[in-house]
C-alpha cells in the first residue's frame, strides 16, 4: 500500500452524516459498551455516553471526526469512563459479558496476502466448529489486512462469580487457555486480543482510516470463496486506496547503486586482515535495550532481493523504519528503535538473523561494521546509503526510539522521519575501530 486516503474533517464529516452503513445491530446491548475512536487531529477519544444506536454514535463524534471506530469486546454494567485493569483507586467495573474475537491479519494490504488470511480464517473457523463449543456470529472483514471472528461462549460459568475483580481475571485465564490452544494448533492469530477482557475491534460499517475501505460483516459464503469473487463488493470511499494484487515492496522507484555483482580484482588480492568502524547495536544509557543493526544474510539474495525479504519480515512484527545500506555486496539494516533484548531474542532466530540474536545472548549486544573495509591504506567496499522503508510498519511500532542509532542513520546519509513516541538512550552510538581478519 502506497499511502493512505488524504482525509479532512469535511470529507468524513459528509461520509459519516449521509451513511447508513455504521452497524451496532450485531451487539446485543449497545449501551453496555464502550467506544472509543482515533480523530483525524491525532489523539485518541473515548465517548463519555451510552451508545444505543449507530446514528447517537455518528452524533457523539460531534466536531472531531475519526478516521478509526472502536467498539470493546467486553458489555459492562457502566462503560462509561471505565478504569484501567490495573487502577485500583476506583471500584472495578462489573463485566457483564465477553466476545470471543480472533483476529488473523496478513500484510501488507493487497489480494494475494488477503487470499492467504482468508484461507487462515477459514481453516479457524471450521477448527472451532470441530473442536469448541463456541457459536460463531459472523467474520468480519477489517478494511485492510484481514479478519475478526466474532464468537459466543455459551459456557456462563465464571461469570456467576459475586467478586468482579475474580470474575474478570476468570474470564482472562479462559480465554488465554483458549487461545493457548488455537496457537498450538498453528492458527497465525493475534496473540493478544483474544484473552484481554478490555480489548476493542473495529466497529463493522465505518472505514479503515489506512485503506479507506470499510469494515464489513461478510455475507456466509464470501469467506469459503477466493478474495477475487467478493472484494468488489466491500463498500469504500472514493478516497479509498486501490488493493495492489501482489505485495508491493518491489520498490521500483529506488534508483539503486550499480555495484558489481562480484568482488573487485583489488578486493580478491587483499590480505586477510582489515580495520573498520564498528558500532554497538546497545541503546547507550539503557540497561537491556538494544537496535537493530545487522548484515543482511548472503543467502537471502542480493540486495534487491535482501531488502525485499527483510522488510517484509520486519513488516510482519511491526517494527520500523529501517535504514538500509550496501557495500556493494550485502545490505546493511538499521532500525532505530530501543527494543528489549528478550524481545529480540524470542523473535530474530525464527526469521533468520540468528547470528545477530547469537551475539546478543552472548555479549548483550553486537558489534556491526557500518563502514567499507580498509587494508593497505586503502577503502574497499564504502557503505553507501540506499533508502529508508517501513514507515507503515513504524506506526504500528511500541517501541521507543533509539536516540544513539536516530543520529547514527542521520550521520550515514538516512535521516529518519522519527514522528510520535518516546526516545530512549544518549545521543551518541557506541563506536569503536576493529582490526579483524
């Protein structure tokens, strides 16, 4: 997906008052959740009122209009101004009922990855048919990357429980054992939103704020049949972006450095030994954080291919953007944000940076060479700046900014849009001059 809608307060102002598509009819007590919308301003709005109908809905957006509708998954005897699960200066809410929701996405927002979820969803749906007593209600197409199913529990037990604090936490363990059991059966779903009693999905019949394509209850049939027989007929608005067919990270526009293929006769006759600059992948001033600074493997291509492969799998675990460069040879990636170790740890050897992940277990962090190498008073293999990409993927990112690896992109050439969120760390990289053979 290459941008999204350019919205104004005007245009969803007019979509919104002339729709008729906003659909609550599926809640069985609207009033008894709460709704919460991102505003085209930026900030998050959580309404201040009991929602009983789509049109009191439109008209408590008032004149700040959203470009995202959330509804919760939960029904609560007051959802207004609801405490946070861990506040405990205020009663806690009586959680009256809980929708089971799966959410399975596949990006980015084009045919062929939809097709893969599509097929993802139905494989769950016809699992919890087979093996749970649940009661499908429908499957919801998001707008964008994939689906929601909507399930009843009919199994009432634990909400006969007096204390709502253990009724609530009787709710969670459920669903989390529930969920438990999907992911074991290779199910690709979201891993939090299932089990979490204070979770919100998208609201069926307002737009995806990305895509501009609107969230859609399914007809029965549309998800047993391919993306391409169906998807003409999920309403947008004319802003809407257009579904590529294919993932679009070809990245053509790239005017991309004509390195040869192969190593110089100079770089073939050079001794074994050579000094560089090397630096930390540690966020300085942290004490378990680090950024991603790593070679991209040599078996993943060259580094076209690299690049593609890489972003999308640092697209597929929200993390972003990524610097990359070259030297010709390999592409070098640098994400500046300031991620857990263990969080790093648990996810790199799957996709294949395991030696990055290796070093990491080992020392706490990784030495990465970020210049060409020098032998014999002379540069070989100058890393160069190629582009910066995962934006999309930034927006979705938790992770604070690396203040050390934002300068460290900035000096090698890729200053980073660094946008909202919190920055971790000193202002200066680790660095260090290394004589290696």
């Amino acid at each position: 997906m290459t941008g999204s809608p350019q919205w104004s307060e005007q245009v969803l102002a007019e979509h919104y008052q002339s729709t008729s598509e906003v659909d609550l009819d599926w809640l069985n007590k609207p009033s008894r959740h709460q709704f919460r919308w991102r505003s085209l301003k930026g900030p998050w709005i959580t309404s201040r009122r009991r929602i009983s109908s789509a049109k009191s809905l439109i008209k408590d957006f008032h004149r700040v209009m959203p470009i995202d509708v959330y509804v919760s998954t939960s029904s609560w005897l007051d959802p207004v101004n609801l405490p946070r699960l861990k506040d405990t200066s205020r009663p806690t809410p009586i959680l009256l009922d809980h929708m089971v929701v799966f959410d399975i996405d596949m990006r980015p927002f084009c045919k062929k990855r939809l097709e893969q979820a599509r097929l993802a969803t139905l494989e769950l749906r016809d699992w919890l048919l087979e093996n749970t007593e649940l009661e499908i209600q429908h499957i919801s197409f998001s707008g964008s990357k994939g689906f929601h199913i909507i399930a009843h529990d009919p199994d009432r037990s634990a909400f006969a429980e007096p204390d709502p604090v253990v009724r609530e936490e009787a709710i969670r363990k459920q669903r989390k054992e529930l969920l438990n059991r999907v992911i074991e059966a290779g199910h690709p779903v979201d891993p939090v939103v299932t089990a979490d009693t204070r979770r919100i999905i998208r609201v069926p019949g307002t737009l995806h704020g990305s895509t501009g394509w609107q969230c859609t209850i399914m007809q029965e049939d549309w998800i047993e049949n391919p993306v391409a027989e169906w998807i003409d007929s999920i309403p947008r608005h004319s802003l809407a972006v257009k579904i590529p067919v294919r993932p679009p990270i070809s990245l053509p526009s790239i005017a991309w450095p004509k390195f040869a293929k192969k190593p110089s006769k100079k770089q073939l006759e050079q001794g074994p030994e050579y000094t560089s600059l090397e630096v930390s992948s540690h966020v300085s001033g942290t004490k378990d954080r680090s950024a991603i600074v790593v070679w991209l493997p040599q078996k993943w291509g060259d580094i076209k291919q690299a690049v593609e492969n890489a972003q999308a799998i640092f697209d597929s675990i929200d993390i972003g953007p990524v610097a990359y460069l070259s030297d010709g040879q390999r592409a070098l990636a640098i994400i500046p944000r300031a991620i857990p170790r263990d969080f790093l740890l648990s996810r790199l050897p799957r996709v294949g940076l395991g030696q990055f992940a290796h070093d990491l277990r080992r020392f706490d962090h990784a030495w990465v060479r970020i210049t060409g190498r020098m032998t014999e008073d002379e540069w070989i293999g100058e890393v160069e700046p190629i582009t910066v990409l995962g934006y999309e993927a930034s927006e979705r990112c938790t992770h604070p900014w690396s203040a050390p690896h934002l300068e460290l992109c900035s000096r090698l050439g890729l200053p980073i849009r660094e946008g909202v969120g919190d920055i971790a760390g000193g202002p200066e990289a680790s660095m260090r001059i290394a004589i290696r053979n």
